[in-house]
C-alpha cells in the first residue's frame, strides 16, 4: 500500500508513482484494482530462500524510490482506518473493466493479498495438487493473518480481508476437477460466454496459471515483512512437494466444500486460535495442533527443497502472527 506520510491514510497515486519508478524496480511492479495498490513480483526462483532475497530487495528499492516523492510503503492485508468514499479505481483496462463489471464493489476499501505460485510439471500434475491445496487453505489463511482492523476499529477478525474481498464474484475455495480437461471445459464455457475475458479473472484461493505452467496460492493475506513472506512461501512449496509426493490430508477433507468453507471462515475469523473440523475425527482440532502436525510431517520435504529455515519459521509466526502483532 503506498501512503501519505502525514497522515498516514492511503496516497492514490499509484498511477503516477508507477511512471517514476527506477528502471530495476519497474519491471517488478504493476498496478493494481485501487489507485493506492501496487504489486511487487519476483522473477522465477529455484529456492525460497532466493526469492525471499529478492522480496526484501524489492521492498528496499519501493522505499527508496516512494521516499523522493515524499511518499511511503507498508504492507498488511487491509489498511487499518482507510474508508471506502476515499477509494479510487486505477486508470488500466483491466481495471476499468474491473469496475464496469463489478460496478461499486471495485470501489470498497483495497484488500492485499500475498501470491506464492509453484511449477508444475504437467496440467493433470497441477489439478491434483490444486485439489489437494485445497485442504491446506484455512491452516494457510489462519497462519498468514494479518488484518485485524477496518475502517478505524478491530472487526475481532484475524483476517478481515477475507469477508470483503468476498463480495467479489469467482472468490473463495474452488470445486474439484476431476483432470484439466474438465476444468478447461468448465472455465472455457464461461469464457465463450463472455462472463470474464480471460481466466485470471478468476480470483479463487488457489487457482491454476496455465500461461505459466504454475499452481497459485492466492488466500494469504499480506506480510507486514519480507521475513513472513518467505515463511508462506516455504510453506506453499513444501506442501506442494508433500501433497504430490506422497499425499497428506484425507480424500475426505479433499472432496469436503462444505467443511472446508466452515474452517476458512473459522480460519479467518480467529486465526492461530481458530479450532477447525477434521471430519474424519468427527472433532474440531486447534489449528497450533493442525500446524504442529504438518511441521512433522513436511520437514524432511523441506529440507530436500532447501527451505527448512523459513518452514520451521512457521511456528514463530503461529504464536504471534500478524494480526495479533498488530493488536
């Protein structure tokens, strides 16, 4: 998010800010929905401790480069006191259609997400990982909270994002694809008839990037550090290794929507604290516990992806994540 420093509400200008930026850093950033947005991209890593090293740089460099227009970053999943009359919708056509369709939802208080995506090697590869990264997104949304506040006063949420960002079409937890064909049957019919134009329009909390030969993690809310950041991103690519390697969560949970929405609004609700349904116990089991579990059972996944540094990270975040940081 990119702020006024005097005040600190949102600055939108991100229009204006995109065309001054540093060569280096501009074919990382792009706009986003609201005028106060940006994103910032790294290139493809190998490792997450290599993309970690990129987030941080990039974040140096937006400080650096919103400093000599007298403006400044943060990051978190919504702005804390910003009120949805001062939104302005970003000038692109993406955006702009953004609005036409969505009409005055696009103008409600920007949301701000982090994106870890996974190569892939195959489509019918990516549809059963993202089937099973399905099971994972509440313990996912729970450990990445990090926005407790909107429009000025606690919601007693741990990640508000979510409920607003849900009054957008095509959100939440997709259905299960039997094999590519049939989620290119199901998202080609919607394209033939003109509900979207193209399939990133599909802002689901895991979809697929068949342009990219990638599985993408869209639930987690914003890092308010780069550090966090790659602590999500560990956890996505060693889930991904451990679901596709041997499998983890039960076939039960994987085919259960209705389970799983109850746990991502528990999730989503109350965080680290959140206690989510596991249906084959037939229980509601503490999320610390759910984490725990994983932990153990990844860690030799991690470590063969090198990145058991910022896995084991994760318990750090569980004990004190960002929302409760920013209580």
């Amino acid at each position: 998010m990119v702020l006024d420093p005097s005040d600190w509400s949102l600055a939108q200008r991100t229009d204006h800010v995109l065309g001054r930026l540093s060569p280096e850093l501009a074919s990382h950033a792009t706009a986003e929905t609201h005028e106060a947005a940006l994103e910032l991209a790294t290139a493809p890593h190998q490792t997450v401790a290599g993309a970690a090293r990129e987030i941080a740089a990039l974040r140096t460099a937006l400080a650096s480069d919103l400093a000599a227009g007298g403006l400044r970053a943060a990051s978190a999943g919504t702005h804390p006191f910003a009120n949805w009359t001062e939104t302005q919708v970003s000038s692109g056509a993406r955006y702009q259609l953004v609005y036409e369709s969505m009409r005055e939802l696009a103008r409600r208080e920007p949301t701000f997400a982090v994106h870890v995506h996974v190569g892939v090697a195959d489509p019918e590869s990516a549809v059963d990982l993202m089937n099973r990264l399905r099971a994972h997104l509440p313990l996912l949304l729970a450990l990445s909270g990090n926005s407790p506040f909107w429009q000025g006063r606690d919601t007693g949420f741990s990640s508000t994002r979510t409920p607003i960002f849900q009054a957008f079409p095509r959100v939440g937890i997709p259905r299960v694809f039997t094999s590519y064909d049939d989620y290119v049957e199901a998202v080609d019919l919607l394209l033939r008839c003109d509900a979207f134009p193209e399939p990133n329009f599909l802002w689901w909390d895991v979809r697929l990037q068949p342009s990219l030969g990638t599985v993408e993690v869209r639930i987690m809310d914003a890092q308010s550090t780069a550090t966090r950041t790659a602590v999500l991103a560990a956890m996505v690519q060693t889930i991904a290794h451990l679901e596709l390697e041997e499998g983890y969560h039960s076939e039960q949970l994987i085919q259960g929507l209705e389970i799983l929405q109850e746990n991502r609004f528990l999730a989503a609700r109350d965080g680290m604290h959140a206690r989510l349904i596991d249906p084959v116990a037939e229980r509601r089991v503490s999320a610390l516990e759910q984490l725990d579990e994983l932990i153990a059972a990844g860690l030799p996944h991690a470590q063969e992806l090198g990145c058991e540094d910022a896995f084991e990270l994760a318990g750090d975040l569980a004990r004190e994540t960002g929302a409760a940081w920013q209580r």
